[in-house]
C-alpha cells in the first residue's frame, strides 16, 4: 500500500538561475502537481567558488520513498542541465537536495538536516523556515523558525530576488518531464 508523503526538497542554481530554476519547477510540477514554494533568495556561493547562487524551498505530495525521491531528483537536475564532477567547477545548473520527506506513522519523518549544518546554511533554513516554521529539531526540540531567528544575525547574508526578475515559477504542468536546457 502506498501513502502521500509531504517531500520538502532545496533548490539552487548559480548558472543562468532563473532558466535553470524555472526548468527544474516545470519538471517538478510536470512529475508532483501542485507545488508550494518559498521566497527565492540570492546568496554567495559557501566555498567562494562560482557565482551567487538562487535558493528556495519547495512541497509537494509524493508516493515515493526517500531513495526514489533522491534518485527522481538527480534525473530532473541532468534533464536540466546539471553537469557532475570535475567540469562543473563551481557551476551548478540545477541542484535539488530532498531535506524532509514527512510520513505519517508508522514511517514518520525523515530527514537530512544536521542541526550544525543547517545552522550555518540560511539559504536553506530561511527558506524551510517559511514553509515548515513549527518544526521542531529533534536535536535541539527547537523550531525551524526558532532556528531561523537565532542564527540569522550571524548566518550566510541572504537577499531576497525581486519578483520581476523570476520566471513564471509556480506554474505546474502535467505531463512527462522534458529537457529543459
């Protein structure tokens, strides 16, 4: 018997962000339907290496488990564009990170967000925080919200991308994914 699971997956992009971005939510709504998204922030890249990236969260109901869920997201990240390995240097077209597949018991969440990690990664934390705010941490029975609040002062300098500059996101289609670069 297979249940809805509510997938909580990481985008970014820092190679042409807004195609890159739109292509990836064409092929997520295209395999999930409707999908919820967060604000869209621009950050510097963590290890100073390439340019500025595009990150944002986004939900959406699935039947997959965590492993098919990862292995769906490598295949929308190659059809848009993801190059692995040596040549990428820097460059990542589209990368799609599950952080928490929520299930009901008795599977119940699972998740891939270590507490020192998360901390120092706003442009994830800012992002789920606005989705998933009362969340509690099993680490530290914070909130992401909690979380969000105390690490922002000295967390990664987050700005949010203007609504002009975004591609039509949040317009789902169904069908099969297609090749978006």
């Amino acid at each position: 018997m297979s249940f809805k699971r509510r997938a909580y997956v990481g985008i970014g992009s820092n190679v042409a962000r807004a195609s890159s971005l739109a292509c990836g939510l064409r092929s997520l709504g295209q395999q999930f339907g409707e999908l919820e998204l967060s604000t869209v922030y621009e950050s510097a890249p963590v290890d100073g290496v390439g340019e500025a990236y595009w990150n944002l969260v986004v939900a959406f109901d699935t039947v997959l488990n965590y492993s098919q869920l990862r292995a769906q997201l490598k295949t929308i990240e190659d059809l848009c564009g993801r190059t692995r390995g040596a040549d990428a240097a820097g460059a990542v077209a589209l990368d799609l990170d599950v952080l928490m597949l929520r299930a009901p018991p008795p599977d119940g969440d699972q998740f891939d967000l270590p507490l020192a990690a998360l901390e120092r990664a706003s442009y994830v934390l800012a992002p789920l925080a606005e989705l998933l705010p009362g969340w509690r941490h099993p680490a530290c029975d914070a909130t992401l919200a909690e979380l969000w609040q105390a690490a922002a002062p000295g967390a990664l300098s987050l700005h949010v991308v203007a609504p002009n500059e975004l591609p039509p996101l949040a317009q789902p289609l169904r069908g099969d994914p297609v090749a978006c670069s």
